[in-house]
C-alpha cells in the first residue's frame, strides 16, 4: 500500500487524521448469540489478535470486560440494556439517530489517556441484509473494524475482507500487512499526524522484504 491510501483509510470525514490501536489486552464479551455463534466472534477475536501480536485475557482489571459485542433485531432493545446508559453517553439520542438513518451497525470506542483504545462496543441490528451474512464472514469483519480506529469512510467503498481460492472469506493482504504494522511496539499507540501513513507505509515495506 502506498501512504497516501493508508493516509486514506484513517482520514476521517471531517478531515482529520487518526490512527489509534488497544493499549490492553482485549477482553472481549458477546450478547444475543447462540453458543456456535458466539465461538465464532470469539475465533475470530483470537485470529486477528495473534495476526496483530496483540494479547488477549479473561477479564481487564479496570472494566472487567472492553469489548461489548450486541446482536439484536431493533435499535430500541438496546435502551432495555441494565446500564448500558452508565457505559456510553447519550445513549437514547443516538439510538434515535441510528434508528432514523436505518443504520444496521455502529461501534463506540472510548480511549485512555494516550489516546490508545481502551473499549470498544460493536452494535449489530440483524435486520434482512446482515442476516444474509455468514457468522463468520461477519464476525470476521467486525473484529478487523475494532482492532484499530479506522476513518468512519475507511470500508464504504470496499470491504476490509476478500475471498480467495475455493470461495472462503479473508482478510484481504493488505490491510492484515497494516494491522500488523499498526502494531509495531516502536510506533505510537495513537498519531494524529498523517505522516505517520508514512511510518506504516516503511514497515509493511520491510514485512515484504522478510517474507
């Protein structure tokens, strides 16, 4: 990739740059599924934690769980949710706006003091179309769109997965090369300056030459 297309993919709509990834082991927890489904997001949790080099553990000693994954059919059942009000600010005007623009998924993060993620709460209304949607293709999807703070345009044209020979879904190359680079200790856990596309850029750069 070059750095201006990874410049591209964490350049918001608004204009301004960020690129942030976990500052903590992900300690993830899944609602509104059934038992195969819920190792399904959990396997896909594992996968690209170990494609990133990035921990995972039993609980955070902070929040108890960081990651919130809710499967549900309307927008309204979240409201009923015991003190899912408390974890995220406003939450009634933005299930009204979710509503109002037929929205089918949105994900919340909250950030430590260095700006690196510290939770992260993925909603997924089941509607017709998501529920189209292999388990795993879409578990797959969601946890690559939590793994690092992503521009809010970064996956509306193309999705961040791709199929490979024999019809199964993947990461596609690219962007699991910039989810490793992402995760380079020596980098920061959070850049607001766009020339940090080009310290990405140099480090998938050098995972091609070791391969």
């Amino acid at each position: 990739m070059t750095p201006d297309q990874i410049e591209a993919l964490f350049t918001r709509a608004d204009g301004g740059f960020l690129c942030a990834r976990w500052g903590r082991p992900i300690v993830p927890i899944v609602f509104g599924v059934e038992d195969a489904t819920l190792s399904t997001v959990k396997g896909a949790f594992e996968a690209i934690c170990a494609l990133a080099g990035h921990p995972m553990a039993e609980t955070d000693p902070e929040l108890g769980t960081n990651t919130m994954v809710f499967f549900f059919r309307d927008w309204d059942e979240l409201l009923a949710v015991p003190d899912l009000d408390r974890l995220i600010e406003g939450l009634g005007p933005l299930v009204a706006r979710l509503k109002s623009a037929g929205a089918n998924q949105y994900r919340v993060f909250r950030f430590d003091a260095d700006g690196a993620i510290r939770a992260c709460f993925i909603f997924l209304r089941m509607d017709e179309e998501l529920s189209k949607v292999p388990a795993e293709v879409l578990a797959l999807s969601q946890v690559v769109q939590a793994i690092l703070l992503w521009s809010d345009t970064a996956f509306r044209d193309r999705s961040p997965l791709g199929r490979v020979e024999g019809g199964r879904t993947v990461l596609r190359p690219e962007i699991a090369s910039l989810v490793r680079a992402a995760y380079d200790p020596v980098l920061p856990a959070m850049s607001q300056d766009p020339t940090h596309a080009l310290r990405l850029a140099a480090r998938i750069q050098a995972q091609e030459k070791a391969q």
